[in-house]
C-alpha cells in the first residue's frame, strides 16, 4: 500500500491496480488540487474542498462515488461511511466518517470532523483501527489538541495529520503527542507487518501540491 497526502483532507491510498482518493479537492476550491485517476473516491462532505470527483475520473479511470453513510463493497474494498457532524467554514453540515478495509489493513478517515466526542454507537463501531486520517487547523475541524485526544482514544496504530498547509496547527499537533521531532515524508509505503508493534505512532506527510 502507498499512501500520498495531496493537501486539504485529499489523500491517495495505492494497492496494486486499485487507487482510492479521498476527498479530492474540486478544480472549483480555493486549495490547489492534483488529478489523477481513481477507482473510487469517498466524499466526506458537500463542498468544493473535498468533493472533487471530476479530478480523480482520468484516463481509463471513473472513479466511483460514495458521498455518504452506509456499507459498500467495490473491488473486494469494503467500506463504512458513518453520520457525523461538521462546522466547517462555518456552516452545520453533515460529515461521513469512512472506514476502509484492504490487504488486510482498517483505514479510518475522519473528514472534516469538528466535535472530539463521537456518537456512540459510531465510538463502538469504529475500532481497531490500523491507520487513522484526522484534520487539523482550518475553520470548522478539531483543534490540534482536541484532534490528537481524539486519535489517541480510537487506538490507531498510526495517525496521519491533514494540516492544510498550516505549519503551526501540525507543530502544535506534534508537541501534543510529543513528537516534535518527526519530519514530513513524500508518502507511506507499507504492509501490515509494518504496524505491529506500533502504538498512536505519528507519521507526518508532505503534501504533494
């Protein structure tokens, strides 16, 4: 599996032939955006920062598009999209939690989370998480304190900021967890013998873009 970070909550996750982007950012947002093609693309939330499906249909590729809560099953991917909410760029709007199931690893992505407390019965769905994808430092998501309990409390075995370019929001972020110390790299190549031993470890991504 190899992951790249493209900027915004925008990331490409690689295994074999099957590429998924989530939250692909539109050639209609402020951010700047990459274009690629992909299999599938989850869509956390209605906005032009992670909604850009056309972006990622390229090629012999038309990404296939889950915009909200339920189960599905694309290419031997399972995948859960669970209701939440989010306030970003000011507004109450519905946000999809999605988790991924692949080469045997449990990828979870938070979107553009704003509240740390998560429902219940999501809180009691979402476990054994493998690597978990959280945002931090823009209007309307976690804070990079609340962002960091957060993660630890779902026990990840690795957590990956989305930091929007926002050097001091990821700075803030690391001193949370009490890695100061750890340098972006230009993307995650890993199996799941990669993660054991692994505890809540940070692995920080350069933004491609």
């Amino acid at each position: 599996m190899v992951i790249t970070y493209q900027g915004g909550a925008f990331v490409k996750v690689q295994f074999g032939d099957i590429i998924i982007a989530v939250n692909p950012i539109s050639k209609d947002s402020k951010l700047k955006t990459t274009r690629f093609g992909a299999d599938i693309a989850l869509i956390s939330l209605n906005h032009p920062d992670f909604s850009g499906t056309d972006q990622v249909s390229f090629g012999e590729k038309n990404a296939f598009a889950i915009t909200g809560p339920g189960e599905y099953e694309i290419k031997d991917v399972f995948i859960k999209g669970f209701k939440s909410e989010s306030k970003y760029g000011g507004e109450n709007r519905l946000n999809t939690i999605y988790t991924v199931n692949l080469e045997n690893m449990h990828l979870c992505f938070l979107g553009a989370l704003s509240s740390k407390d998560l429902q219940s019965d999501v809180a009691e769905t979402i476990d054994d998480i493998d690597i978990l994808f959280v945002s931090v430092g823009t209007d309307g998501i976690l804070s990079p304190s609340d962002a960091y309990k957060l993660a630890v409390k779902l026990e990840p075995k690795l957590i990956i900021p989305l930091y929007w370019g926002n050097s001091a929001a990821l700075k803030t972020f690391l001193k949370e967890a009490g890695e100061e110390n750890t340098k972006p790299v230009d993307k995650l190549t890993l199996k799941k013998k990669d993660l054991e031993g692994k505890e809540a470890d940070v692995i920080v991504l350069e933004p491609t873009t």
